[in-house]
C-alpha cells in the first residue's frame, strides 16, 4: 500500500490516481495522520455491498428474535430498496 501526503496527491492526483487503479490502495495523510484511502471504484462497491449484505443480515437475525414465528413479508423491490440506500450510507 503507498502513503502520499495531501499535498503530493494535489500535485500528481494523476500518477497516483492510476496506482490506485491498477488495485493497490493509497493511503493520504494530513498532518502525519491517515485521512483518506483511494482505491479503485469496483473495489469500493464492492465493499459497500458486504457491508449492506452484512447490516441485513444482523436485521433480519434480530428480527426473527423478535418475532421467530413471523414470515418475512418483504416484496424483492422493497428488499432491493433497503440494499441500495445502505451502500449509499
């Protein structure tokens, strides 16, 4: 993984927008400090969907502990709703 400063990505966001690209993850400091990743964008989605299928999971576990005799009446549409306004959290 690289780590460039704020300042290096102002200077060469080019350069280093195609290391990031190509799969290795840069990390950007402020300060000396980790402010920022860039990775490349399917990567980014990707992760943004385990995280979802993961919140969805833990409603759907507590709801059944909840309600364990209740059917899930969710139609798909309102399934697919839920999932795409997490990976826009």
């Amino acid at each position: 993984m690289q780590i460039v400063t704020s300042g290096k990505v102002q200077s060469n966001f080019g350069a280093i927008a195609e290391i990031a690209k190509f799969g290795e993850p840069v990390t950007i400091t402020q300060y000396g400090r980790p402010t920022l990743l860039l990775i490349r964008y399917q990567d980014g989605i990707d992760a943004l969907r385990e995280l979802a299928a993961k919140n969805m999971t833990a409603w759907l576990e507590g709801r059944s502990q909840t309600a364990p005799n209740a059917a899930l009446d969710i139609a798909e549409d309102d399934l697919n709703a839920i999932i795409h306004a997490e990976i826009a959290k």
